[in-house]
C-alpha cells in the first residue's frame, strides 16, 4: 500500500512539473517509475542498519525534493520569488553533497555505509548530472540562457564550461562529479579490502 501512494503521489507531481494533464499509460509508468527509482534508488542499497547514513540520504533526498516541489508551484510565485527560490535550493543541494562528503571523511561508520550505498548514490547523481549539463542551469545570466545553453554540443558545452564562463554551473556539476568519484573509490575499496 505504501508503495502503491508513492508511485501514485509521484505521478501526481511529475503531471504538475510537465504541466501534461494527459498521459499514454506507456508513458505515466515510464515517467513514474522512472522517477520512483531516481529518488529512492540509493535507500535500496544503504543496509537497514545503518541508521546513520538512512537519515542523511533522506534529509538530501528532501533537499533535493524541494526544487520539485518549487519547479510546481511556479505559476503561482512571481518570477523574482521563483528565481530566488530555485537559487537558494540550488545552492542547499551543493551544499548537502559537500557535507555527505565531509561526514564520510570523518565518521568511519558513515563512510561505511556509504561505500555499502554507493551504487544507489552514485545512479542518483549521474541521472542528475546528465540533464542537468545538456539543458543547462539557473546559474546562467541574462545575456546567456538555458535555451542557447541546449542547442550547443556536448563538446561546445564542455568548453565553455572549463573557460569558467559559468562558475556556479562548474561549481554544481563539479561537487557532483567529485562525489561519484568519491563514492565509487569508497566501494572499490570497500571490495578490494573489506574496508574503507
């Protein structure tokens, strides 16, 4: 029953962000389960005892739920509100990843329990990562949009990226990028050695 008001509450809110009130019954259970697996894909692989790193995963799944549930109400916010809402998001996402980060640097069971998960953590960002490059970002100024940002190739967008033309747009993919280096080392250690 849990599962059954996830999949359908998560439908629900892919509706409201797409703004499509009419689906193919292919598609609202591609999008939806897509969606399922994107946000909670990392709690199948964290073990159930570790508590620690079950309450982290889920105040950053939460973090990042939130520029969904911005990105639906943004017909009704003005757009200085929305812009100032979805930066600020934007900016506690970055930052959660830096304390994930931070707390495996420093706690050996989180750092544990993370290498346990890192396969979960790691699709999460990836599926993250990729559109979020290819569509572009909020970071962008006036004089440079999203639009522009889309219609350039992989490797005009990597130029541009490392000519630090957009430095919070690097900033964001690059603590992302850090991160799935980080935990895919952590898992690899944790299988050549038993241990992190």
């Amino acid at each position: 029953m849990i599962c059954m008001t996830k999949l359908f509450l998560l439908y629900l809110l892919s509706r409201m962000v797409t703004g499509v009130k009419t689906h193919s019954i292919m598609s609202v259970v591609l999008q939806t389960t897509k969606t399922f697996i994107h946000h909670t894909g990392s709690f199948f692989f964290i073990p159930s005892d570790a508590y620690d790193v079950i309450i982290i995963t889920s105040i950053w799944r939460f973090i990042s739920m939130n520029g969904h549930a911005i990105l639906t109400m943004r017909k009704k916010l003005s757009n200085e509100t929305y812009n100032r809402l979805m930066w600020i998001i934007a900016h506690m996402r970055n930052a959660i990843v830096v304390v994930v980060i931070a707390l495996c640097l420093a706690y050996p069971t989180i750092r544990h329990g993370f290498a346990l998960s890192a396969c979960g953590h790691v699709a999460y960002m990836l599926v993250r990562m990729g559109p979020v490059f290819r569509i572009g970002s909020l970071y962008f100024p006036e004089e440079s949009p999203a639009s522009r940002w889309a219609a350039l190739t992989d490797t005009q967008r990597l130029t541009e990226l490392l000519s630090l033309k957009h430095p919070w747009f690097l900033l964001e993919l690059g603590i992302l990028f850090v991160a799935c280096v980080y935990f895919l080392l952590l898992r690899v250690q944790l299988l050549l050695y038993g241990t992190v």
